[in-house]
C-alpha cells in the first residue's frame, strides 16, 4: 500500500458508536486502512473501508461480506484476525468497512529497503507463513496477493510473520470469482504462472507466491524491480537462477518457484521438510468429518450444524491439557449413570450377582470398516452403550458382543476405552487390547502425520485414565517426495544439480535412483548414505560420476539452466547410435555436433572442453586452424536449425577438423557452448590452453555480457574403460 497525503475520514471520526479513526495508515486500488480503537474495550484495531464508489456496487460488497465470513473462520496466530464486516453513514453516503487485527510492525518489503535478511530468518518466516496458509488452504481460502508488502513481522520478529490483506482471497468452496472480479488479480511479480494466465488455482499458487517472496528477501530486493510485464511473465517459464543464493535457502525456493504446478510441494508437509524440519503436518483437522485438536496457539471453529459429518462430533476430556482423548458424549453419559454406582443399588431385588472379570478386559479389532468386539462391561446396558460408542468412533460394523462382570478397574475405564478407540480409528486396520490398566495398540498408520497424532492422542488418553500403554503400531510403507530427495542431498552435490529418476512421488518400495556429477568420492558416499538413511527400505540406484575440482569450478561458473537454443548432439564416427548420457568408452571415436536455432544463425559460437585430468582447456570453435565461427557460416542448414559439426569421425580428421579415440586417462569432464550476438571471447585462442589463465578469460567475459547478449549449454563428458 502507498501512503496517501488525505482520506475518506479524518482523526476522531467514530463509526457505528464503536470505532474511533485515529489515522491514515494505507490506501489500496478498491479502499483506505484505518488504524482505530474500539472505544468499548480499547483495543485497536485495522479499519480496511471501501472507496465510495465500490461501498455502491452490490456485487463487490457481496464478495467482500464472502470474503469476511470466510476469513472469519481463518484463526491462527500467522494470519490477521477478521472480526466483522459492518456498514455505516457519514454526512449521507454509505460506506462498507471491515474490522481486522490491528498488527504493530513493519512489513517484509519495508524490511528489505535495508538488505538481505539472514537465510536463518528468512527460514522462520517460511515455517510461520506456510503455518497460516495451511490454515486457510484448510477452509478452502486462497491468499492470491502474497507478497513481502503482505506479510508483516508482528513488533519486528520474522519468527512472527503474520500474512495480511486477503483482499483478493479466493473462497474455493462458493465460487471462482476473485474480489475484483474474474481477472487477474495479484502482483505480477509474485504471481504463478497458472495465475497470470486466468487457469484454475490451488495451494500451489500461494506456494509459488511464497517462493518469490522469500527469494525477494534473500536478494534484499522486489521481485521483478524494473523489469517489464512481458519480461515477468517470461521469467515464469523457468527457475530463477538460484546459484547466488545460500545453500540453505536453495532448495526451498527452487522448489517453490517451478513454473509448473505439479511439480511444486502439495502441501505443507513437503515445506517443511526442504525447510529443514521433520515434515509433520501441525495439527489442524478443524473438527469436520472427523475427531481431532488444534495445536497451541491455534483456534479452529468446528462447520456449523447444516456441514456436520454423519459420525458423531466428539469433545475433548477436560483433566488433560493436551490434544488427543475424545469422548463420545452420549455413550460416556449413560455409562456414567449405569456404573458401578447406579447399577449395583439393590442387586438382590434386580438379578442375580454378575461375575467378577480378572483382568477386566477390552478386545476390538477394525479391518476397513468391519470389526470384532469382545469383552467386560460393568451391566447389561452399559455393555450395550459402550459398543453402540466403540461402533461410532470407530466407523466400523461390529461383529460380538460385551460380557456384563464387576471388577472394572476405574469408574473412568469404559471411557478410556472410547477415547483410545476413537484416536485408533484413522488406521484402516488396527486392534486395541486392554487387560485391567494395560492397553495394546496394533495398526498400521499410513502417514508419519497419522503415526504421530495417534501416538500424542493415545499417550494423552493413557496420561488422563491411568492406563500404560505398548503402542506396536508400525508406519506403512510411504511414498517419497522428490522435495525430500533433493533436499538430503543439495548440501552434498557441489558438482551440478542430481536428477532423479521416476514418478514424483516415487511409489512404496520404488528404488531411488539419481544421476549426476559430485565433486569427491567423499561428497558420493555422503549423498548415498543421505538417501539411504530417508528411507532404508528402498534399494538405491545411483549413477553418481566424480569430477575434478576444475571441472566443477567451470560447472559453478554457468548459469543454472541450460539453453534451449543450444542442444549437444552425441554419436559415433565408427558405429551407429549414440551413447547414453555422453559417456564413452575406451577405443570408441566420439562424433559431437552443437545444434543451434535458427533464430542464432549469426551470432557467433564459442564451444570448449575442461579437461580435469590434464588441467587443460581445449578449445573446440574457434581456434587457429579454424577461425570461422559464425553459426550460418559454420554449420550445416537443418531447417529450423543449423548443426555445427565439433569433433569429427576419425575417418576425416584434418586440420580445421578435430577428432580421437577414447583412451586413458578416463574420468568425467566438462563440454560448454556459448552463443553471442557478439564476440564472447576477446581473442583468439590456441588449440588448447592452460586452464587457470582461460578461466580469468571467461570469469571476465561472463562479468562482461549481458544475458540478453548470449546463452550457455554445457553437459558432462564422460570416458570409462570397458
């Protein structure tokens, strides 16, 4: 928002009896914000008041009063509280205004004015931001505007990152219309690609918003600054080059900022884990279509009563302080009156004297929604509302019955019971055993997220009803997020980035496989035990080359991705076919060519080859006995392209026209291709060269050119004995 110099109201202005304006702190395209105190508590509070000429339009006060309510339900500690959405008249003309939490501290795009943030800080406020979208993703609300102007650290702390201004907050549940209509509506800097171009939207677009965002904040800049519309929307075609930035930060915002959605995190859960943490999902269930409890410090409002699910809603016991132990009300209210007390009042005048059960025991097992109940209950009718309870939470159809005996332990058993029942019941196959104050836990938890809330609520159960607990449940076997791959190894892979092989996510049991350039045999062994150690039940199919230091000082030079105009083009001079992956072995003659768009038909071509083994740099185009290389005049018409033949088959071999067989030493080097409007390189250089002198050369011709001036491809070159 920009400051403006006057607004709608003036200081000391008071709406609806309640609001008293203090100042101006904002103007936005469809309104002004107050900062105002509410006379009655004194709180302040945000005044967001929309300009006269939209307080008129039904349709957009509609949007805005959907906005409010859904928002309304949105309570976290990482979004702005919306409290309500009121109307009001000043000297005769309406006015529609909303009630916001009123947050002191600047906003990430007025912190970055003074810099880069810490990659330690710029890490909290991504864990604090992806806790409140997943918040509002929950209640099926998108941000749609996230940027560093909308999100404020709450009395200067990244570690309080609060989002604000869900203006244009999309409500997924009622319609397709944004705020401001079915347009654009964002900042185009930090808006997805899906988003620019009018396509559907998810979670994934506010996760793309998030990238940019926090890549603004590692740069110490706005995303996009000075650049045009068409540039920006170019640049989301592809990965921003990230190499500049710290390699704690590397992976998160790589992730974040694919231009294609599925191939961004689904959900907070893979976030958390580029963010460094262990990838649980915060507890957030909301109480619809299903049990659960917010975590500290976040309030979830249950779906009214026309939304409520079939199975019962059940309520937390209230001796313990933690999420987790349900009770199902009617059942534990009629076990309540029929226990050991109400039963057993007058026993001769009702029936005979029921057995004593030792161990007094519970037996239940669930396989996908039909059950096997056996067991005690201290009556005949308490047996037959604790399995009518079990039945409930546990969503399954029950086959057995519950044997009336005295002995039960606690006049609380019958309701542990429930409680442990209900927490088990998000397994599709699982068996809880209880003799006396002894529960068993048997199941299979498809999720770490599942695994862990049904521990926390079960311990909790066993905590409040005294019962001790041997939790076997086991995790299923789970898929593997590439985020999660990438992730373990960034901080190995100094050597260019590793590809990974397969589906995303890779199915259960499906080998990781990975190929790439490391820069040690240290660095290999540490990304295979990195990977190993994700999942150990996977079997690993790596193909990971070792390359020398030169070799991956040339590799970090290059920009990250390469270009698309330039394309290498692998064969061989004395056989058919083409080798996998530009790896030959040991005899074979290697035929290379540089395919290059027509578009660059008279740019000139730059192709060279680091050599690690050696130290040395060959140069490929030009070189002494071959000075020609403008792209046209070097290489053969293809159509849409031109073909630069670079090494030759052994058969032609001349002078201008290079070409060898594979022989020792072997190892993995570097082949790169440069395309300039105009001359890259200075000078002309001779057929080979000393490494350390051409790269002063080429750091200095990179520093030089302007990337609109030239494109770079490179590949890995790799020889192996037979």
């Amino acid at each position: 928002m920009t400051m403006p110099s006057v607004g709608m109201l003036t200081p000391g202005v008071v709406l609806n009896h309640t609001y008293q304006i203090i100042k101006l702190i904002g103007e936005g395209g469809t309104g002004e914000v107050y900062l105002a105190q509410n006379q009655a508590t004194g709180r302040e509070v945000a005044i967001k008041l929309l300009k006269r000429e939209f307080s008129a339009d039904p349709t957009l006060v509609a949007l805005m009063q959907r906005e409010a309510d859904a928002l309304h339900e949105v309570m976290h500690p990482a979004v702005v509280r919306y409290y309500e959405l009121l109307r009001t008249e000043i000297s005769g003309n309406a006015f529609t205004f909303l009630v916001m939490e009123f947050i002191r501290g600047e906003s990430l795009g007025d912190r970055l004015a003074r810099g880069p943030l810490p990659p330690e800080e710029i890490l909290q406020i991504a864990a604090r931001v992806v806790s409140g979208l997943e918040v509002a993703h929950a209640r099926q609300v998108l941000h749609r505007d996230l940027t560093p102007a909308n999100v404020i650290l709450r009395d200067g702390d990244p570690a309080q990152a609060t989002l604000i201004d869900f203006g244009i907050a999309k409500d997924l549940a009622q319609s397709k219309h944004s705020v401001i209509g079915g347009g654009f509506a964002g900042t185009y800097q930090y808006a997805s690609p899906e988003q620019i171009d009018g396509r559907d939207l998810d979670a994934r677009s506010d996760f793309y918003s998030l990238g940019a965002t926090l890549l603004a904040a590692s740069e110490g800049r706005s995303a996009g600054q000075g650049k045009t519309l068409e540039q920006i929307v170019g640049e989301k075609t592809r990965v921003p080059d990230t190499s500049h930035l710290p390699a704690l930060l590397r992976p998160l915002i790589e992730a974040l900022l694919q231009p294609n959605p599925e191939s961004r995190p689904r959900g907070a859960a893979e976030i958390r884990v580029l963010i460094g943490g262990s990838g649980t999902v915060e507890d957030l269930d909301a109480l619809i279509g299903g049990v659960g409890a917010a975590p500290e410090g976040t309030i979830v409002r249950p779906a009214p009563p026309s939304q409520a699910p079939a199975r019962p809603a059940l309520v937390e016991s209230k001796p313990r302080k933690s999420s987790g132990a349900f009770l199902w009300v009617a059942a534990i209210l009629l076990l309540g009156g029929l226990g050991a007390g109400g039963y057993f009042l007058l026993p001769e005048l009702l029936k005979p004297a029921l057995p004593t059960a030792a161990p007094y025991n519970l037996a239940l097992s669930v396989n996908r929604g039909v059950g096997t109940l056996s067991g005690n209950a201290p009556s005949e009718d308490a047996a037959n509302a604790l399995r009518r309870a079990l039945g409930d939470v546990s969503a399954a159809e029950l086959d057995g019955a519950l044997t009336p005996a005295t002995g039960m332990p606690t006049e609380s058993w019958t309701a542990g019971a429930t409680e442990l029942a209900a927490a088990m019941s998000r397994m599709e196959q699982w068996a809880l055993t209880i003799a006396d104050q002894a529960a068993t836990l048997d199941g299979t938890a498809l999720d770490p997220d599942m695994l862990e809330r049904i521990t926390r609520e079960t311990e909790a159960v066993a905590e409040t009803r005294a019962f001790t607990l041997d939790n076997r449940i086991a995790l299923a076997p789970q898929p593997l997020a590439r985020a999660a791959m990438r992730a373990v190894a960034a901080p190995f892979a100094k050597c260019g980035p590793l590809v990974f092989g397969g589906p995303d996510p890779l199915p259960p049991g499906a080998a990781i496989s990975a190929t790439g350039t490391v820069a040690s045999e240290e660095d290999r062994d540490r990304i295979t035990g990195a990977l190993g150690e994700l999942d150990p039940d996977r079997p690993l199919d790596l193909d990971l080359a070792v390359a020398s230091k030169l070799v991956c000082q040339v590799e970090r030079l290059m920009p990250r991705a390469n270009a698309p105009q330039l394309n290498f083009r692998f064969a061989y001079g004395r056989k058919a076919g083409g080798p996998q992956a530009a790896t030959y072995l040991q005899g074979e003659n290697p035929v290379i060519d540089v395919s290059v768009d027509k578009s660059f038909g008279t740019a000139f071509l730059y192709v060279f080859y680091v050599d690690g083994n050696t130290g040395k740099v060959i140069h490929l185009l030009p070189y002494k006995d071959r000075t020609e290389n403008r792209v046209a005049e070097a290489g053969e018409d293809m159509g849409a392209r031109y073909d630069v033949r670079i090494l030759f088959p052994a058969s032609d071999v001349a002078v201008g026209k290079r070409g060898f067989l594979v022989g020792p030493p072997f190892g993995t080097n570097i082949l790169v291709a440069v395309a300039s409007e105009q001359n890259f390189l200075d000078q002309l250089f001779p057929r080979n060269d000393a490494a350390e002198l051409f790269l002063e050369d080429l750091i200095e011709a990179l520093r030089r050119a302007r990337s609109t001036e030239y494109v770079i491809t490179r590949e890995f070159f790799t020889t192996r004995a037979p």
